[in-house]
C-alpha cells in the first residue's frame, strides 16, 4: 500500500503590522456614566471604520445595548480582525489573543489584566471558518481567549488542530478550555480531598421536568453567567414554576450547599490561578447566597471592605496555605496556564468551588480612594501574568 502523504500543514506568515489603537472596555469603564453619550460621538467620529464600530461596540455594551453592540462589532470584523488595544512604547512582552465574536463575557478580558503595563495586546477574532489573515501580527506568546460555551464550543474543537502547528507557545489550548463547562468541572475536580465541587448535570427541558431531585438544588439555564436566571429550588411547586416562566431549552441542575459562615453571612472569593499560583482578586460578603461583587454593596460598607483587605493582606500564608493542596489539583486537572475561581468555604473549613473559568474578570478599577488595599493586590496578579508570558516566550524561542 503506497505511503499516505503528510497533511498540509498550515502556513503562518509572521510580521511586524503596524495597527492603530483601538480603545477597548476597560478604557471605556474608566469614563463616567453620564459622559458616555459622548463616548458614543466621539467614537463615531473615527476616521478608520474599523475603529470606528469596534469602538462603538465597547460604549455601546457599557451602556447596556447588547444587541447594537453585537451589530457594530460584526461591522467592525467585516473591515478586519485585528485589533491593538494596548500599545506600550517598547512593549517587554507581544501578547497576541485568539478570540471569538460575541460580548464581554464569551472571551478572556484580558485588557484589564494588561492595563497600564508594557505588554502589547493584539486581538485576532477568529472567523469560524478558521480564515485567518495572510499576515499576522509578530507575537511572543499566543493566548487562546475564547471561553467556554456552546456558542464556541465547534470554533475551539476546530482551533485545537490548528494550534498543533503555531509557531509561538500557546497558553490555555483550547479543549482544556472546553474543560470549564460546569459539568465537566465536577467531573474533573469532584474526587480532590477538601474540596466540594456541587454536583451539576446538564439536562433539557423534559429532563428538568422528571421529579427525582434532592432539595435544595439550583437551576439556571445553559450559558448563562452573573446569577442571570439562577434560582434556588426547594420543593417540586417552584420547579414547576420555574420552568413555566423561564425561556430556553436546556439548564443546569446542581445540587445546593449552603455555605454561609457563621454570622450567617455568605463570602465568595475569585481567585486567578497564574501560572499554577493562585491570586485573591476580590471577596466580596452578601447576606444572600447569589454572592456578585456589585451587588453585595462592599462600596458602601466600611466592615466588608476591611474584611476585604485583611484578606487580600492574609491570603498567601493563611487561606493559600490552608487550601494549597485543593488549589495546586484544581489547577493540575485543569491543566490552564491561566483560570479564575469563584469559590468560598464551608463552615467546617473545606474549600467549596462554584465556577472555574478563564472569562472572569479582574481588574483594578475600583475607585482608589474606596479601595486603596486592592491596588497592591492586583498588581500582584498583574505582575505574575506578565512574568508567566516572559518565561513562556523565551521557552519557545530557545
């Protein structure tokens, strides 16, 4: 039998592109509501189209109209697919992100993490055809910042083939991203000694509808995220109800563990694991147990916020230490260069893991004179993100 010829390998054509700045979400966050109106004008006066509905996009979404922002990011990628958000002058590290169309929440935002450093940032938005430019922009480092969904479920298995054959190191391969659906996390983590993972399956409608389940359990439908229709479930009745007044085909199902501490309080922690390494970013106190940063009013409380910063003072020789074995598994099974943890511990001390994603957000952009103690603590995390990029670049060049 005559020997099969070698698959075509494809080809990469690495260059020095010079792209304009396009500012991005976390350039927008940091203008004021009220002069967002503004924002929108000044955005729409771009002379490069490209830039001008890219822009648009980010305003667009801060202000809350998703579906014009959508429209004017799709515009944006039919002029191109490249865009430079960060431009240091003599860049120490090109990091180029391999991303997919859609909002804030379906990719890594990773222009928060790069904010003020001297890491040059390049997006490429990759068509799901896998059509790429002839050119691509010469990098050190490539990150594949698409995250987990079923929307970007066929563009990351498709991506996994081509990565074998890019010329620089990959951080985050895309089938280890496909590992953060939340039930293939407890797949993966439910057997590490200390550690509860609630158990969550992914079910339809009709499945959903089956009686059978423990109470409580919690219900939120398939790719959602922020506490958007999630609901805790006590008894068949509001199953039922749930179902009758709640869109969509198909939901996660976990069971619910209460984890409030002993003043009845429930704490959430997001941690970023960089390089293996874990990083408080934030801990935010609720009195209920759908804990979201914003919504557990730390702004307005001076008792949160110096429980906050003690722990953010703390975490490395206490709570790191106290969970170092869970964290260092977690991070090994996932097998994720970089990943952020929402987590919190139960009464008895065991580390408990809500969501294990590489779409988190971190970020320093609390209002300093609020928050002073968050600073030193994120650029921690900053610092080692950079530091990871250094050390895989000169990898793969030697």
């Amino acid at each position: 039998m005559p020997a099969q010829p070698d698959p075509v390998q494809p080809q990469f054509h690495l260059t020095d592109i010079d792209l304009p700045y396009t500012p991005s979400a976390v350039t927008v966050d940091r203008i004021p509501r009220a002069m967002l109106p503004a924002a929108v004008a000044e955005a729409a006066s771009d002379p490069d189209p490209s830039n001008m509905y890219m822009r648009m996009c980010y305003v667009l979404q801060a202000l809350g109209k998703e579906d014009l922002a959508m429209e004017m990011q799709a515009k944006a990628l039919e002029y191109r697919s490249l865009y430079r958000i960060s431009t240091p002058s003599s860049p120490a590290v090109k990091l180029l992100a391999l991303m997919g169309p859609g909002s804030l929440l379906e990719n890594t935002p990773l222009d928060y993490v790069v904010e003020n450093s001297d890491i040059r940032l390049d997006l490429l938005y990759v068509h799901p055809d896998l059509t790429l430019p002839e050119d691509l922009p010469e990098h050190d480092v490539a990150i594949v910042a698409l995250a987990e969904s079923d929307k970007n479920r066929p563009l990351l298995m498709s991506l996994d083939a081509l990565l074998a054959h890019w010329p620089r190191p990959i951080l985050n391969y895309p089938l280890r991203v496909l590992g953060c659906a939340r039930d293939a996390v407890f797949q993966q983590l439910q057997d590490i000694p200390n550690l509860i993972v609630p158990d969550v399956r992914r079910c339809n409608r009709a499945q959903a509808m089956c009686d059978g389940y423990d109470y409580p359990m919690t219900i939120r439908p398939l790719d959602t995220h922020c506490g958007n229709g999630l609901m805790k479930i006590n008894a068949r009745v509001e199953l039922d109800a749930y179902l009758s007044n709640t869109a969509g085909d198909e939901f996660f199902i976990s069971e619910y563990v209460d984890y409030r501490s002993h003043d009845g309080r429930f704490r959430k922690l997001r941690i970023a694991l960089i390089d293996g390494q874990p990083y408080l970013c934030h801990l935010a106190i609720s009195d209920h147990w759908v804990v979201h940063y914003l919504s557990s009013d730390m702004q307005k409380s001076d008792e949160k916020r110096a429980e906050e910063a003690e722990m953010m003072e703390s975490f490395e020789r206490d709570f790191a230490v106290r969970h170092h074995l869970a964290l260092k598994t977690i991070s090994e099974k996932l097998g994720l260069d970089y990943v952020i943890l929402d987590c919190g511990e139960t009464r008895d001390g065991r580390l408990l893991l809500f969501e294990a994603d590489t779409r988190g957000w971190i970020h320093a952009t609390d209002p300093v004179e609020i928050f002073p103690y968050k600073q030193m603590a994120m650029q921690k995390a900053f610092d080692a993100f950079k530091a990871m990029l250094v050390s895989r670049s000169q990898v793969g060049r030697s």
